[in-house]
C-alpha cells in the first residue's frame, strides 16, 4: 500500500518482449534471439556472453556460428537446479525402456505425477516452470510425447492478440502480436523417416530442420535465412520481430544435455544409463514451423499423418482417418 501511495507499484506487470530480458548493461539495447533458447536462457546468455554487439531491430543473416560450444565450464553453470536425489524422483530411479523416458516428458507437459507420485517440475532443456501459453496446447502436446515426440520447446499460433493479454501478450499497450505455430523435439529415426514422408505434401507451409547428434542437417529451409517466428505491431513504431529460427544457431543442438544432466544420474553400464545413451545417439532433433499463421495450425496433422503413415505404410493413402 506505501508503494502504491508513493506511485511505485506497478499494476501491470507487462513483459517488455515475449523472452526474460537480461539486466546486463551490454545487452540492453538487445530485442532479437533465436527461438531455440526460449526454454533455456541461461543456456544463450552463457553461449553468447563473448559478444561485442548484441541483435537490434533484425537478426539479420547469419553466414557463421558465433556461439560457444557447451564446454565443461558451461555445464557446470548450467547444471540443474535440482539435486541429483530430486531428480532421480522426477526422471527415474530406473528406467527400463524408451517408453518410460516417454512418459516423464509427458507428465512434465501434463502437470501430472509420475508413476511414483512425483511431479515432473523440470527437464534437461527446461529449468523453469512452463510458459502460460503452453496451456494453450496442454492437451495436444501430452499426446505426442505419450507417442515418442519429445518436445523441449513449442508455442501456439497466435493471430492479432492484443499487445496487453494476459497470456501472449507483450510490449506497450495499444499493439498486437503474432505468432507462427512452432514445435521442437526428440524422435526416433523411424518417425523421421515418416515424418519427411509426411512433410513433402505440405511444401513451404512447414518450414523443418531435422538434426543428428553428428551434426547432419536435413531441411527445407534456406541455409542463412532466419525466419520470424514471433513479432509485435505498436503504434508509432517499427514491427518488432523479437524471436527467430535460425538455421545457424539450430546447429549447437542440445544433445549433451541427455548425457551431462540424465545419464549420468545412473551408474555406468547400467540399463537406465544405456536406454538415454541410445536416445542420445539415434534421434534426432526436429523443428517444424507452420508459416501460414493465419489458418489454425497444422502441425497437430502433421504428427497425425506420420503416425497413420506408421501404422499403416504399405497402404497409408486408404487408411481411414485415426487408425
């Protein structure tokens, strides 16, 4: 109340731009990140700390990586908040199979407890509670990790929503903001393979990258040429564009996190060790953008149709819908 008196209290908390913005002097006049750190901004403030110049206005083309490797140093300040007990609660005392890997992203999306009764607060690539918007596609999200898509990062489609909801919202008053539908995720090779099946018929609505471990990139999408995910329209000024997917900095993949964070909570050689030493190993990591944001999302079918391709390949065209 003495704040509110003195004109100090801010009734309205609104977020400057849709990410945490850092209070660091040199990167104040920052307004333009990748999308892949939304969940992980530690992650980016530690990888892009030896900057001179941080992104203003646009994020421009990016013609070489600039971004530290996760080294010894990073990890060790990136390290989960959780101790190494907590975590064996949350992820697993023993896992005895992909699908029980499966099962701890879908109760972390799902708000749920596991099957020990222990909530799934966070994950290697998310530290930190959910976003709010996330509740938007709560229901369609904990379906496909329960299937094997595992995803670290996502946002809804989002059309002209005022610059001032509770939810999506960003920047001054009086705007609005937009999205592109947006998912990133962990699969298996066999839903890959489906998977760019699936995605031919889509053409440039669906802009993907699909990454291995090694480093071998599959895409549709220009080499260089970022593509903006996120932007806001406010009087009087310029659009802002604050968050992109950029084909360079997709490239320093997060794949160590499985090994540094999850497979070393187990003993070596042990089966639970193994289990997240092969997912390290054999998935990959997928992004897929829907471009057309004015249409609901098609990323839900997307999924759809590569399971449907999966349960029935050699006659996926006559499949009725949801087999």
């Amino acid at each position: 109340e003495v704040l509110r008196r003195l004109g100090l209290w801010n009734e309205d908390p609104r977020r400057p731009l849709p990410w945490a913005v850092s209070a660091h002097p040199k990167r104040r006049v920052e307004d333009v990140r990748p999308i892949f750190w939304a969940s992980r901004p530690k992650s980016y403030i530690y990888r892009t700390q030896e900057w001179d110049e941080f992104p203003n206005g646009r994020w421009g083309n990016s013609s070489s990586p600039a971004f530290g490797e996760l080294k010894d140093y990073y990890l060790f300040y990136l390290k989960s908040k959780s101790p190494r007990d907590e975590l064996l609660k949350m992820w697993g005392e023993e896992l005895t199979s992909e699908e029980s890997v499966f099962e701890v992203f879908r109760c972390y999306i799902a708000g749920e407890p596991n099957r020990n009764g222990h909530k799934v607060t966070c994950l290697p690539w998310n530290d930190d509670p959910l976003a709010a918007e996330t509740n938007l596609m709560k229901a369609e999200l904990a379906k496909v990790n329960r299937l094997g898509i595992l995803t670290i990062n996502s946002q809804p489609r989002i059309h002209g929503k005022p610059s001032t909801d509770p939810v999506v919202g960003w920047g001054p008053p009086g705007g609005y903001v937009f999205q592109k539908a947006y998912l990133e995720f962990f699969t298996s090779s066999e839903n890959v393979k489906a998977l760019q099946a699936v995605l031919k018929k889509y053409g440039q609505r669906v802009n993907y990258h699909i990454v291995n471990v090694k480093g071998e990139n599959i895409t549709n999408a220009h080499d260089l040429q970022p593509n903006a995910v996120t932007w806001g329209i406010f009087p009087g000024r310029e659009i802002i564009q604050p968050t992109v997917v950029d084909p360079v900095s997709f490239m320093t993949r997060p794949f160590a996190l499985w090994i540094e964070q999850w497979a070393k909570l187990y003993e070596e050689e042990s089966p639970s060790r193994m289990i997240i030493q092969y997912i390290h190993d054999n998935y990959f990591l997928v992004n897929l953008v829907d471009n057309d944001f004015p249409l609901e999302s098609c990323l839900w079918q997307v999924l759809e149709d590569m399971y449907q391709l999966l349960n029935c390949p050699a006659e996926a065209v006559s499949c009725p819908p949801g087999h």
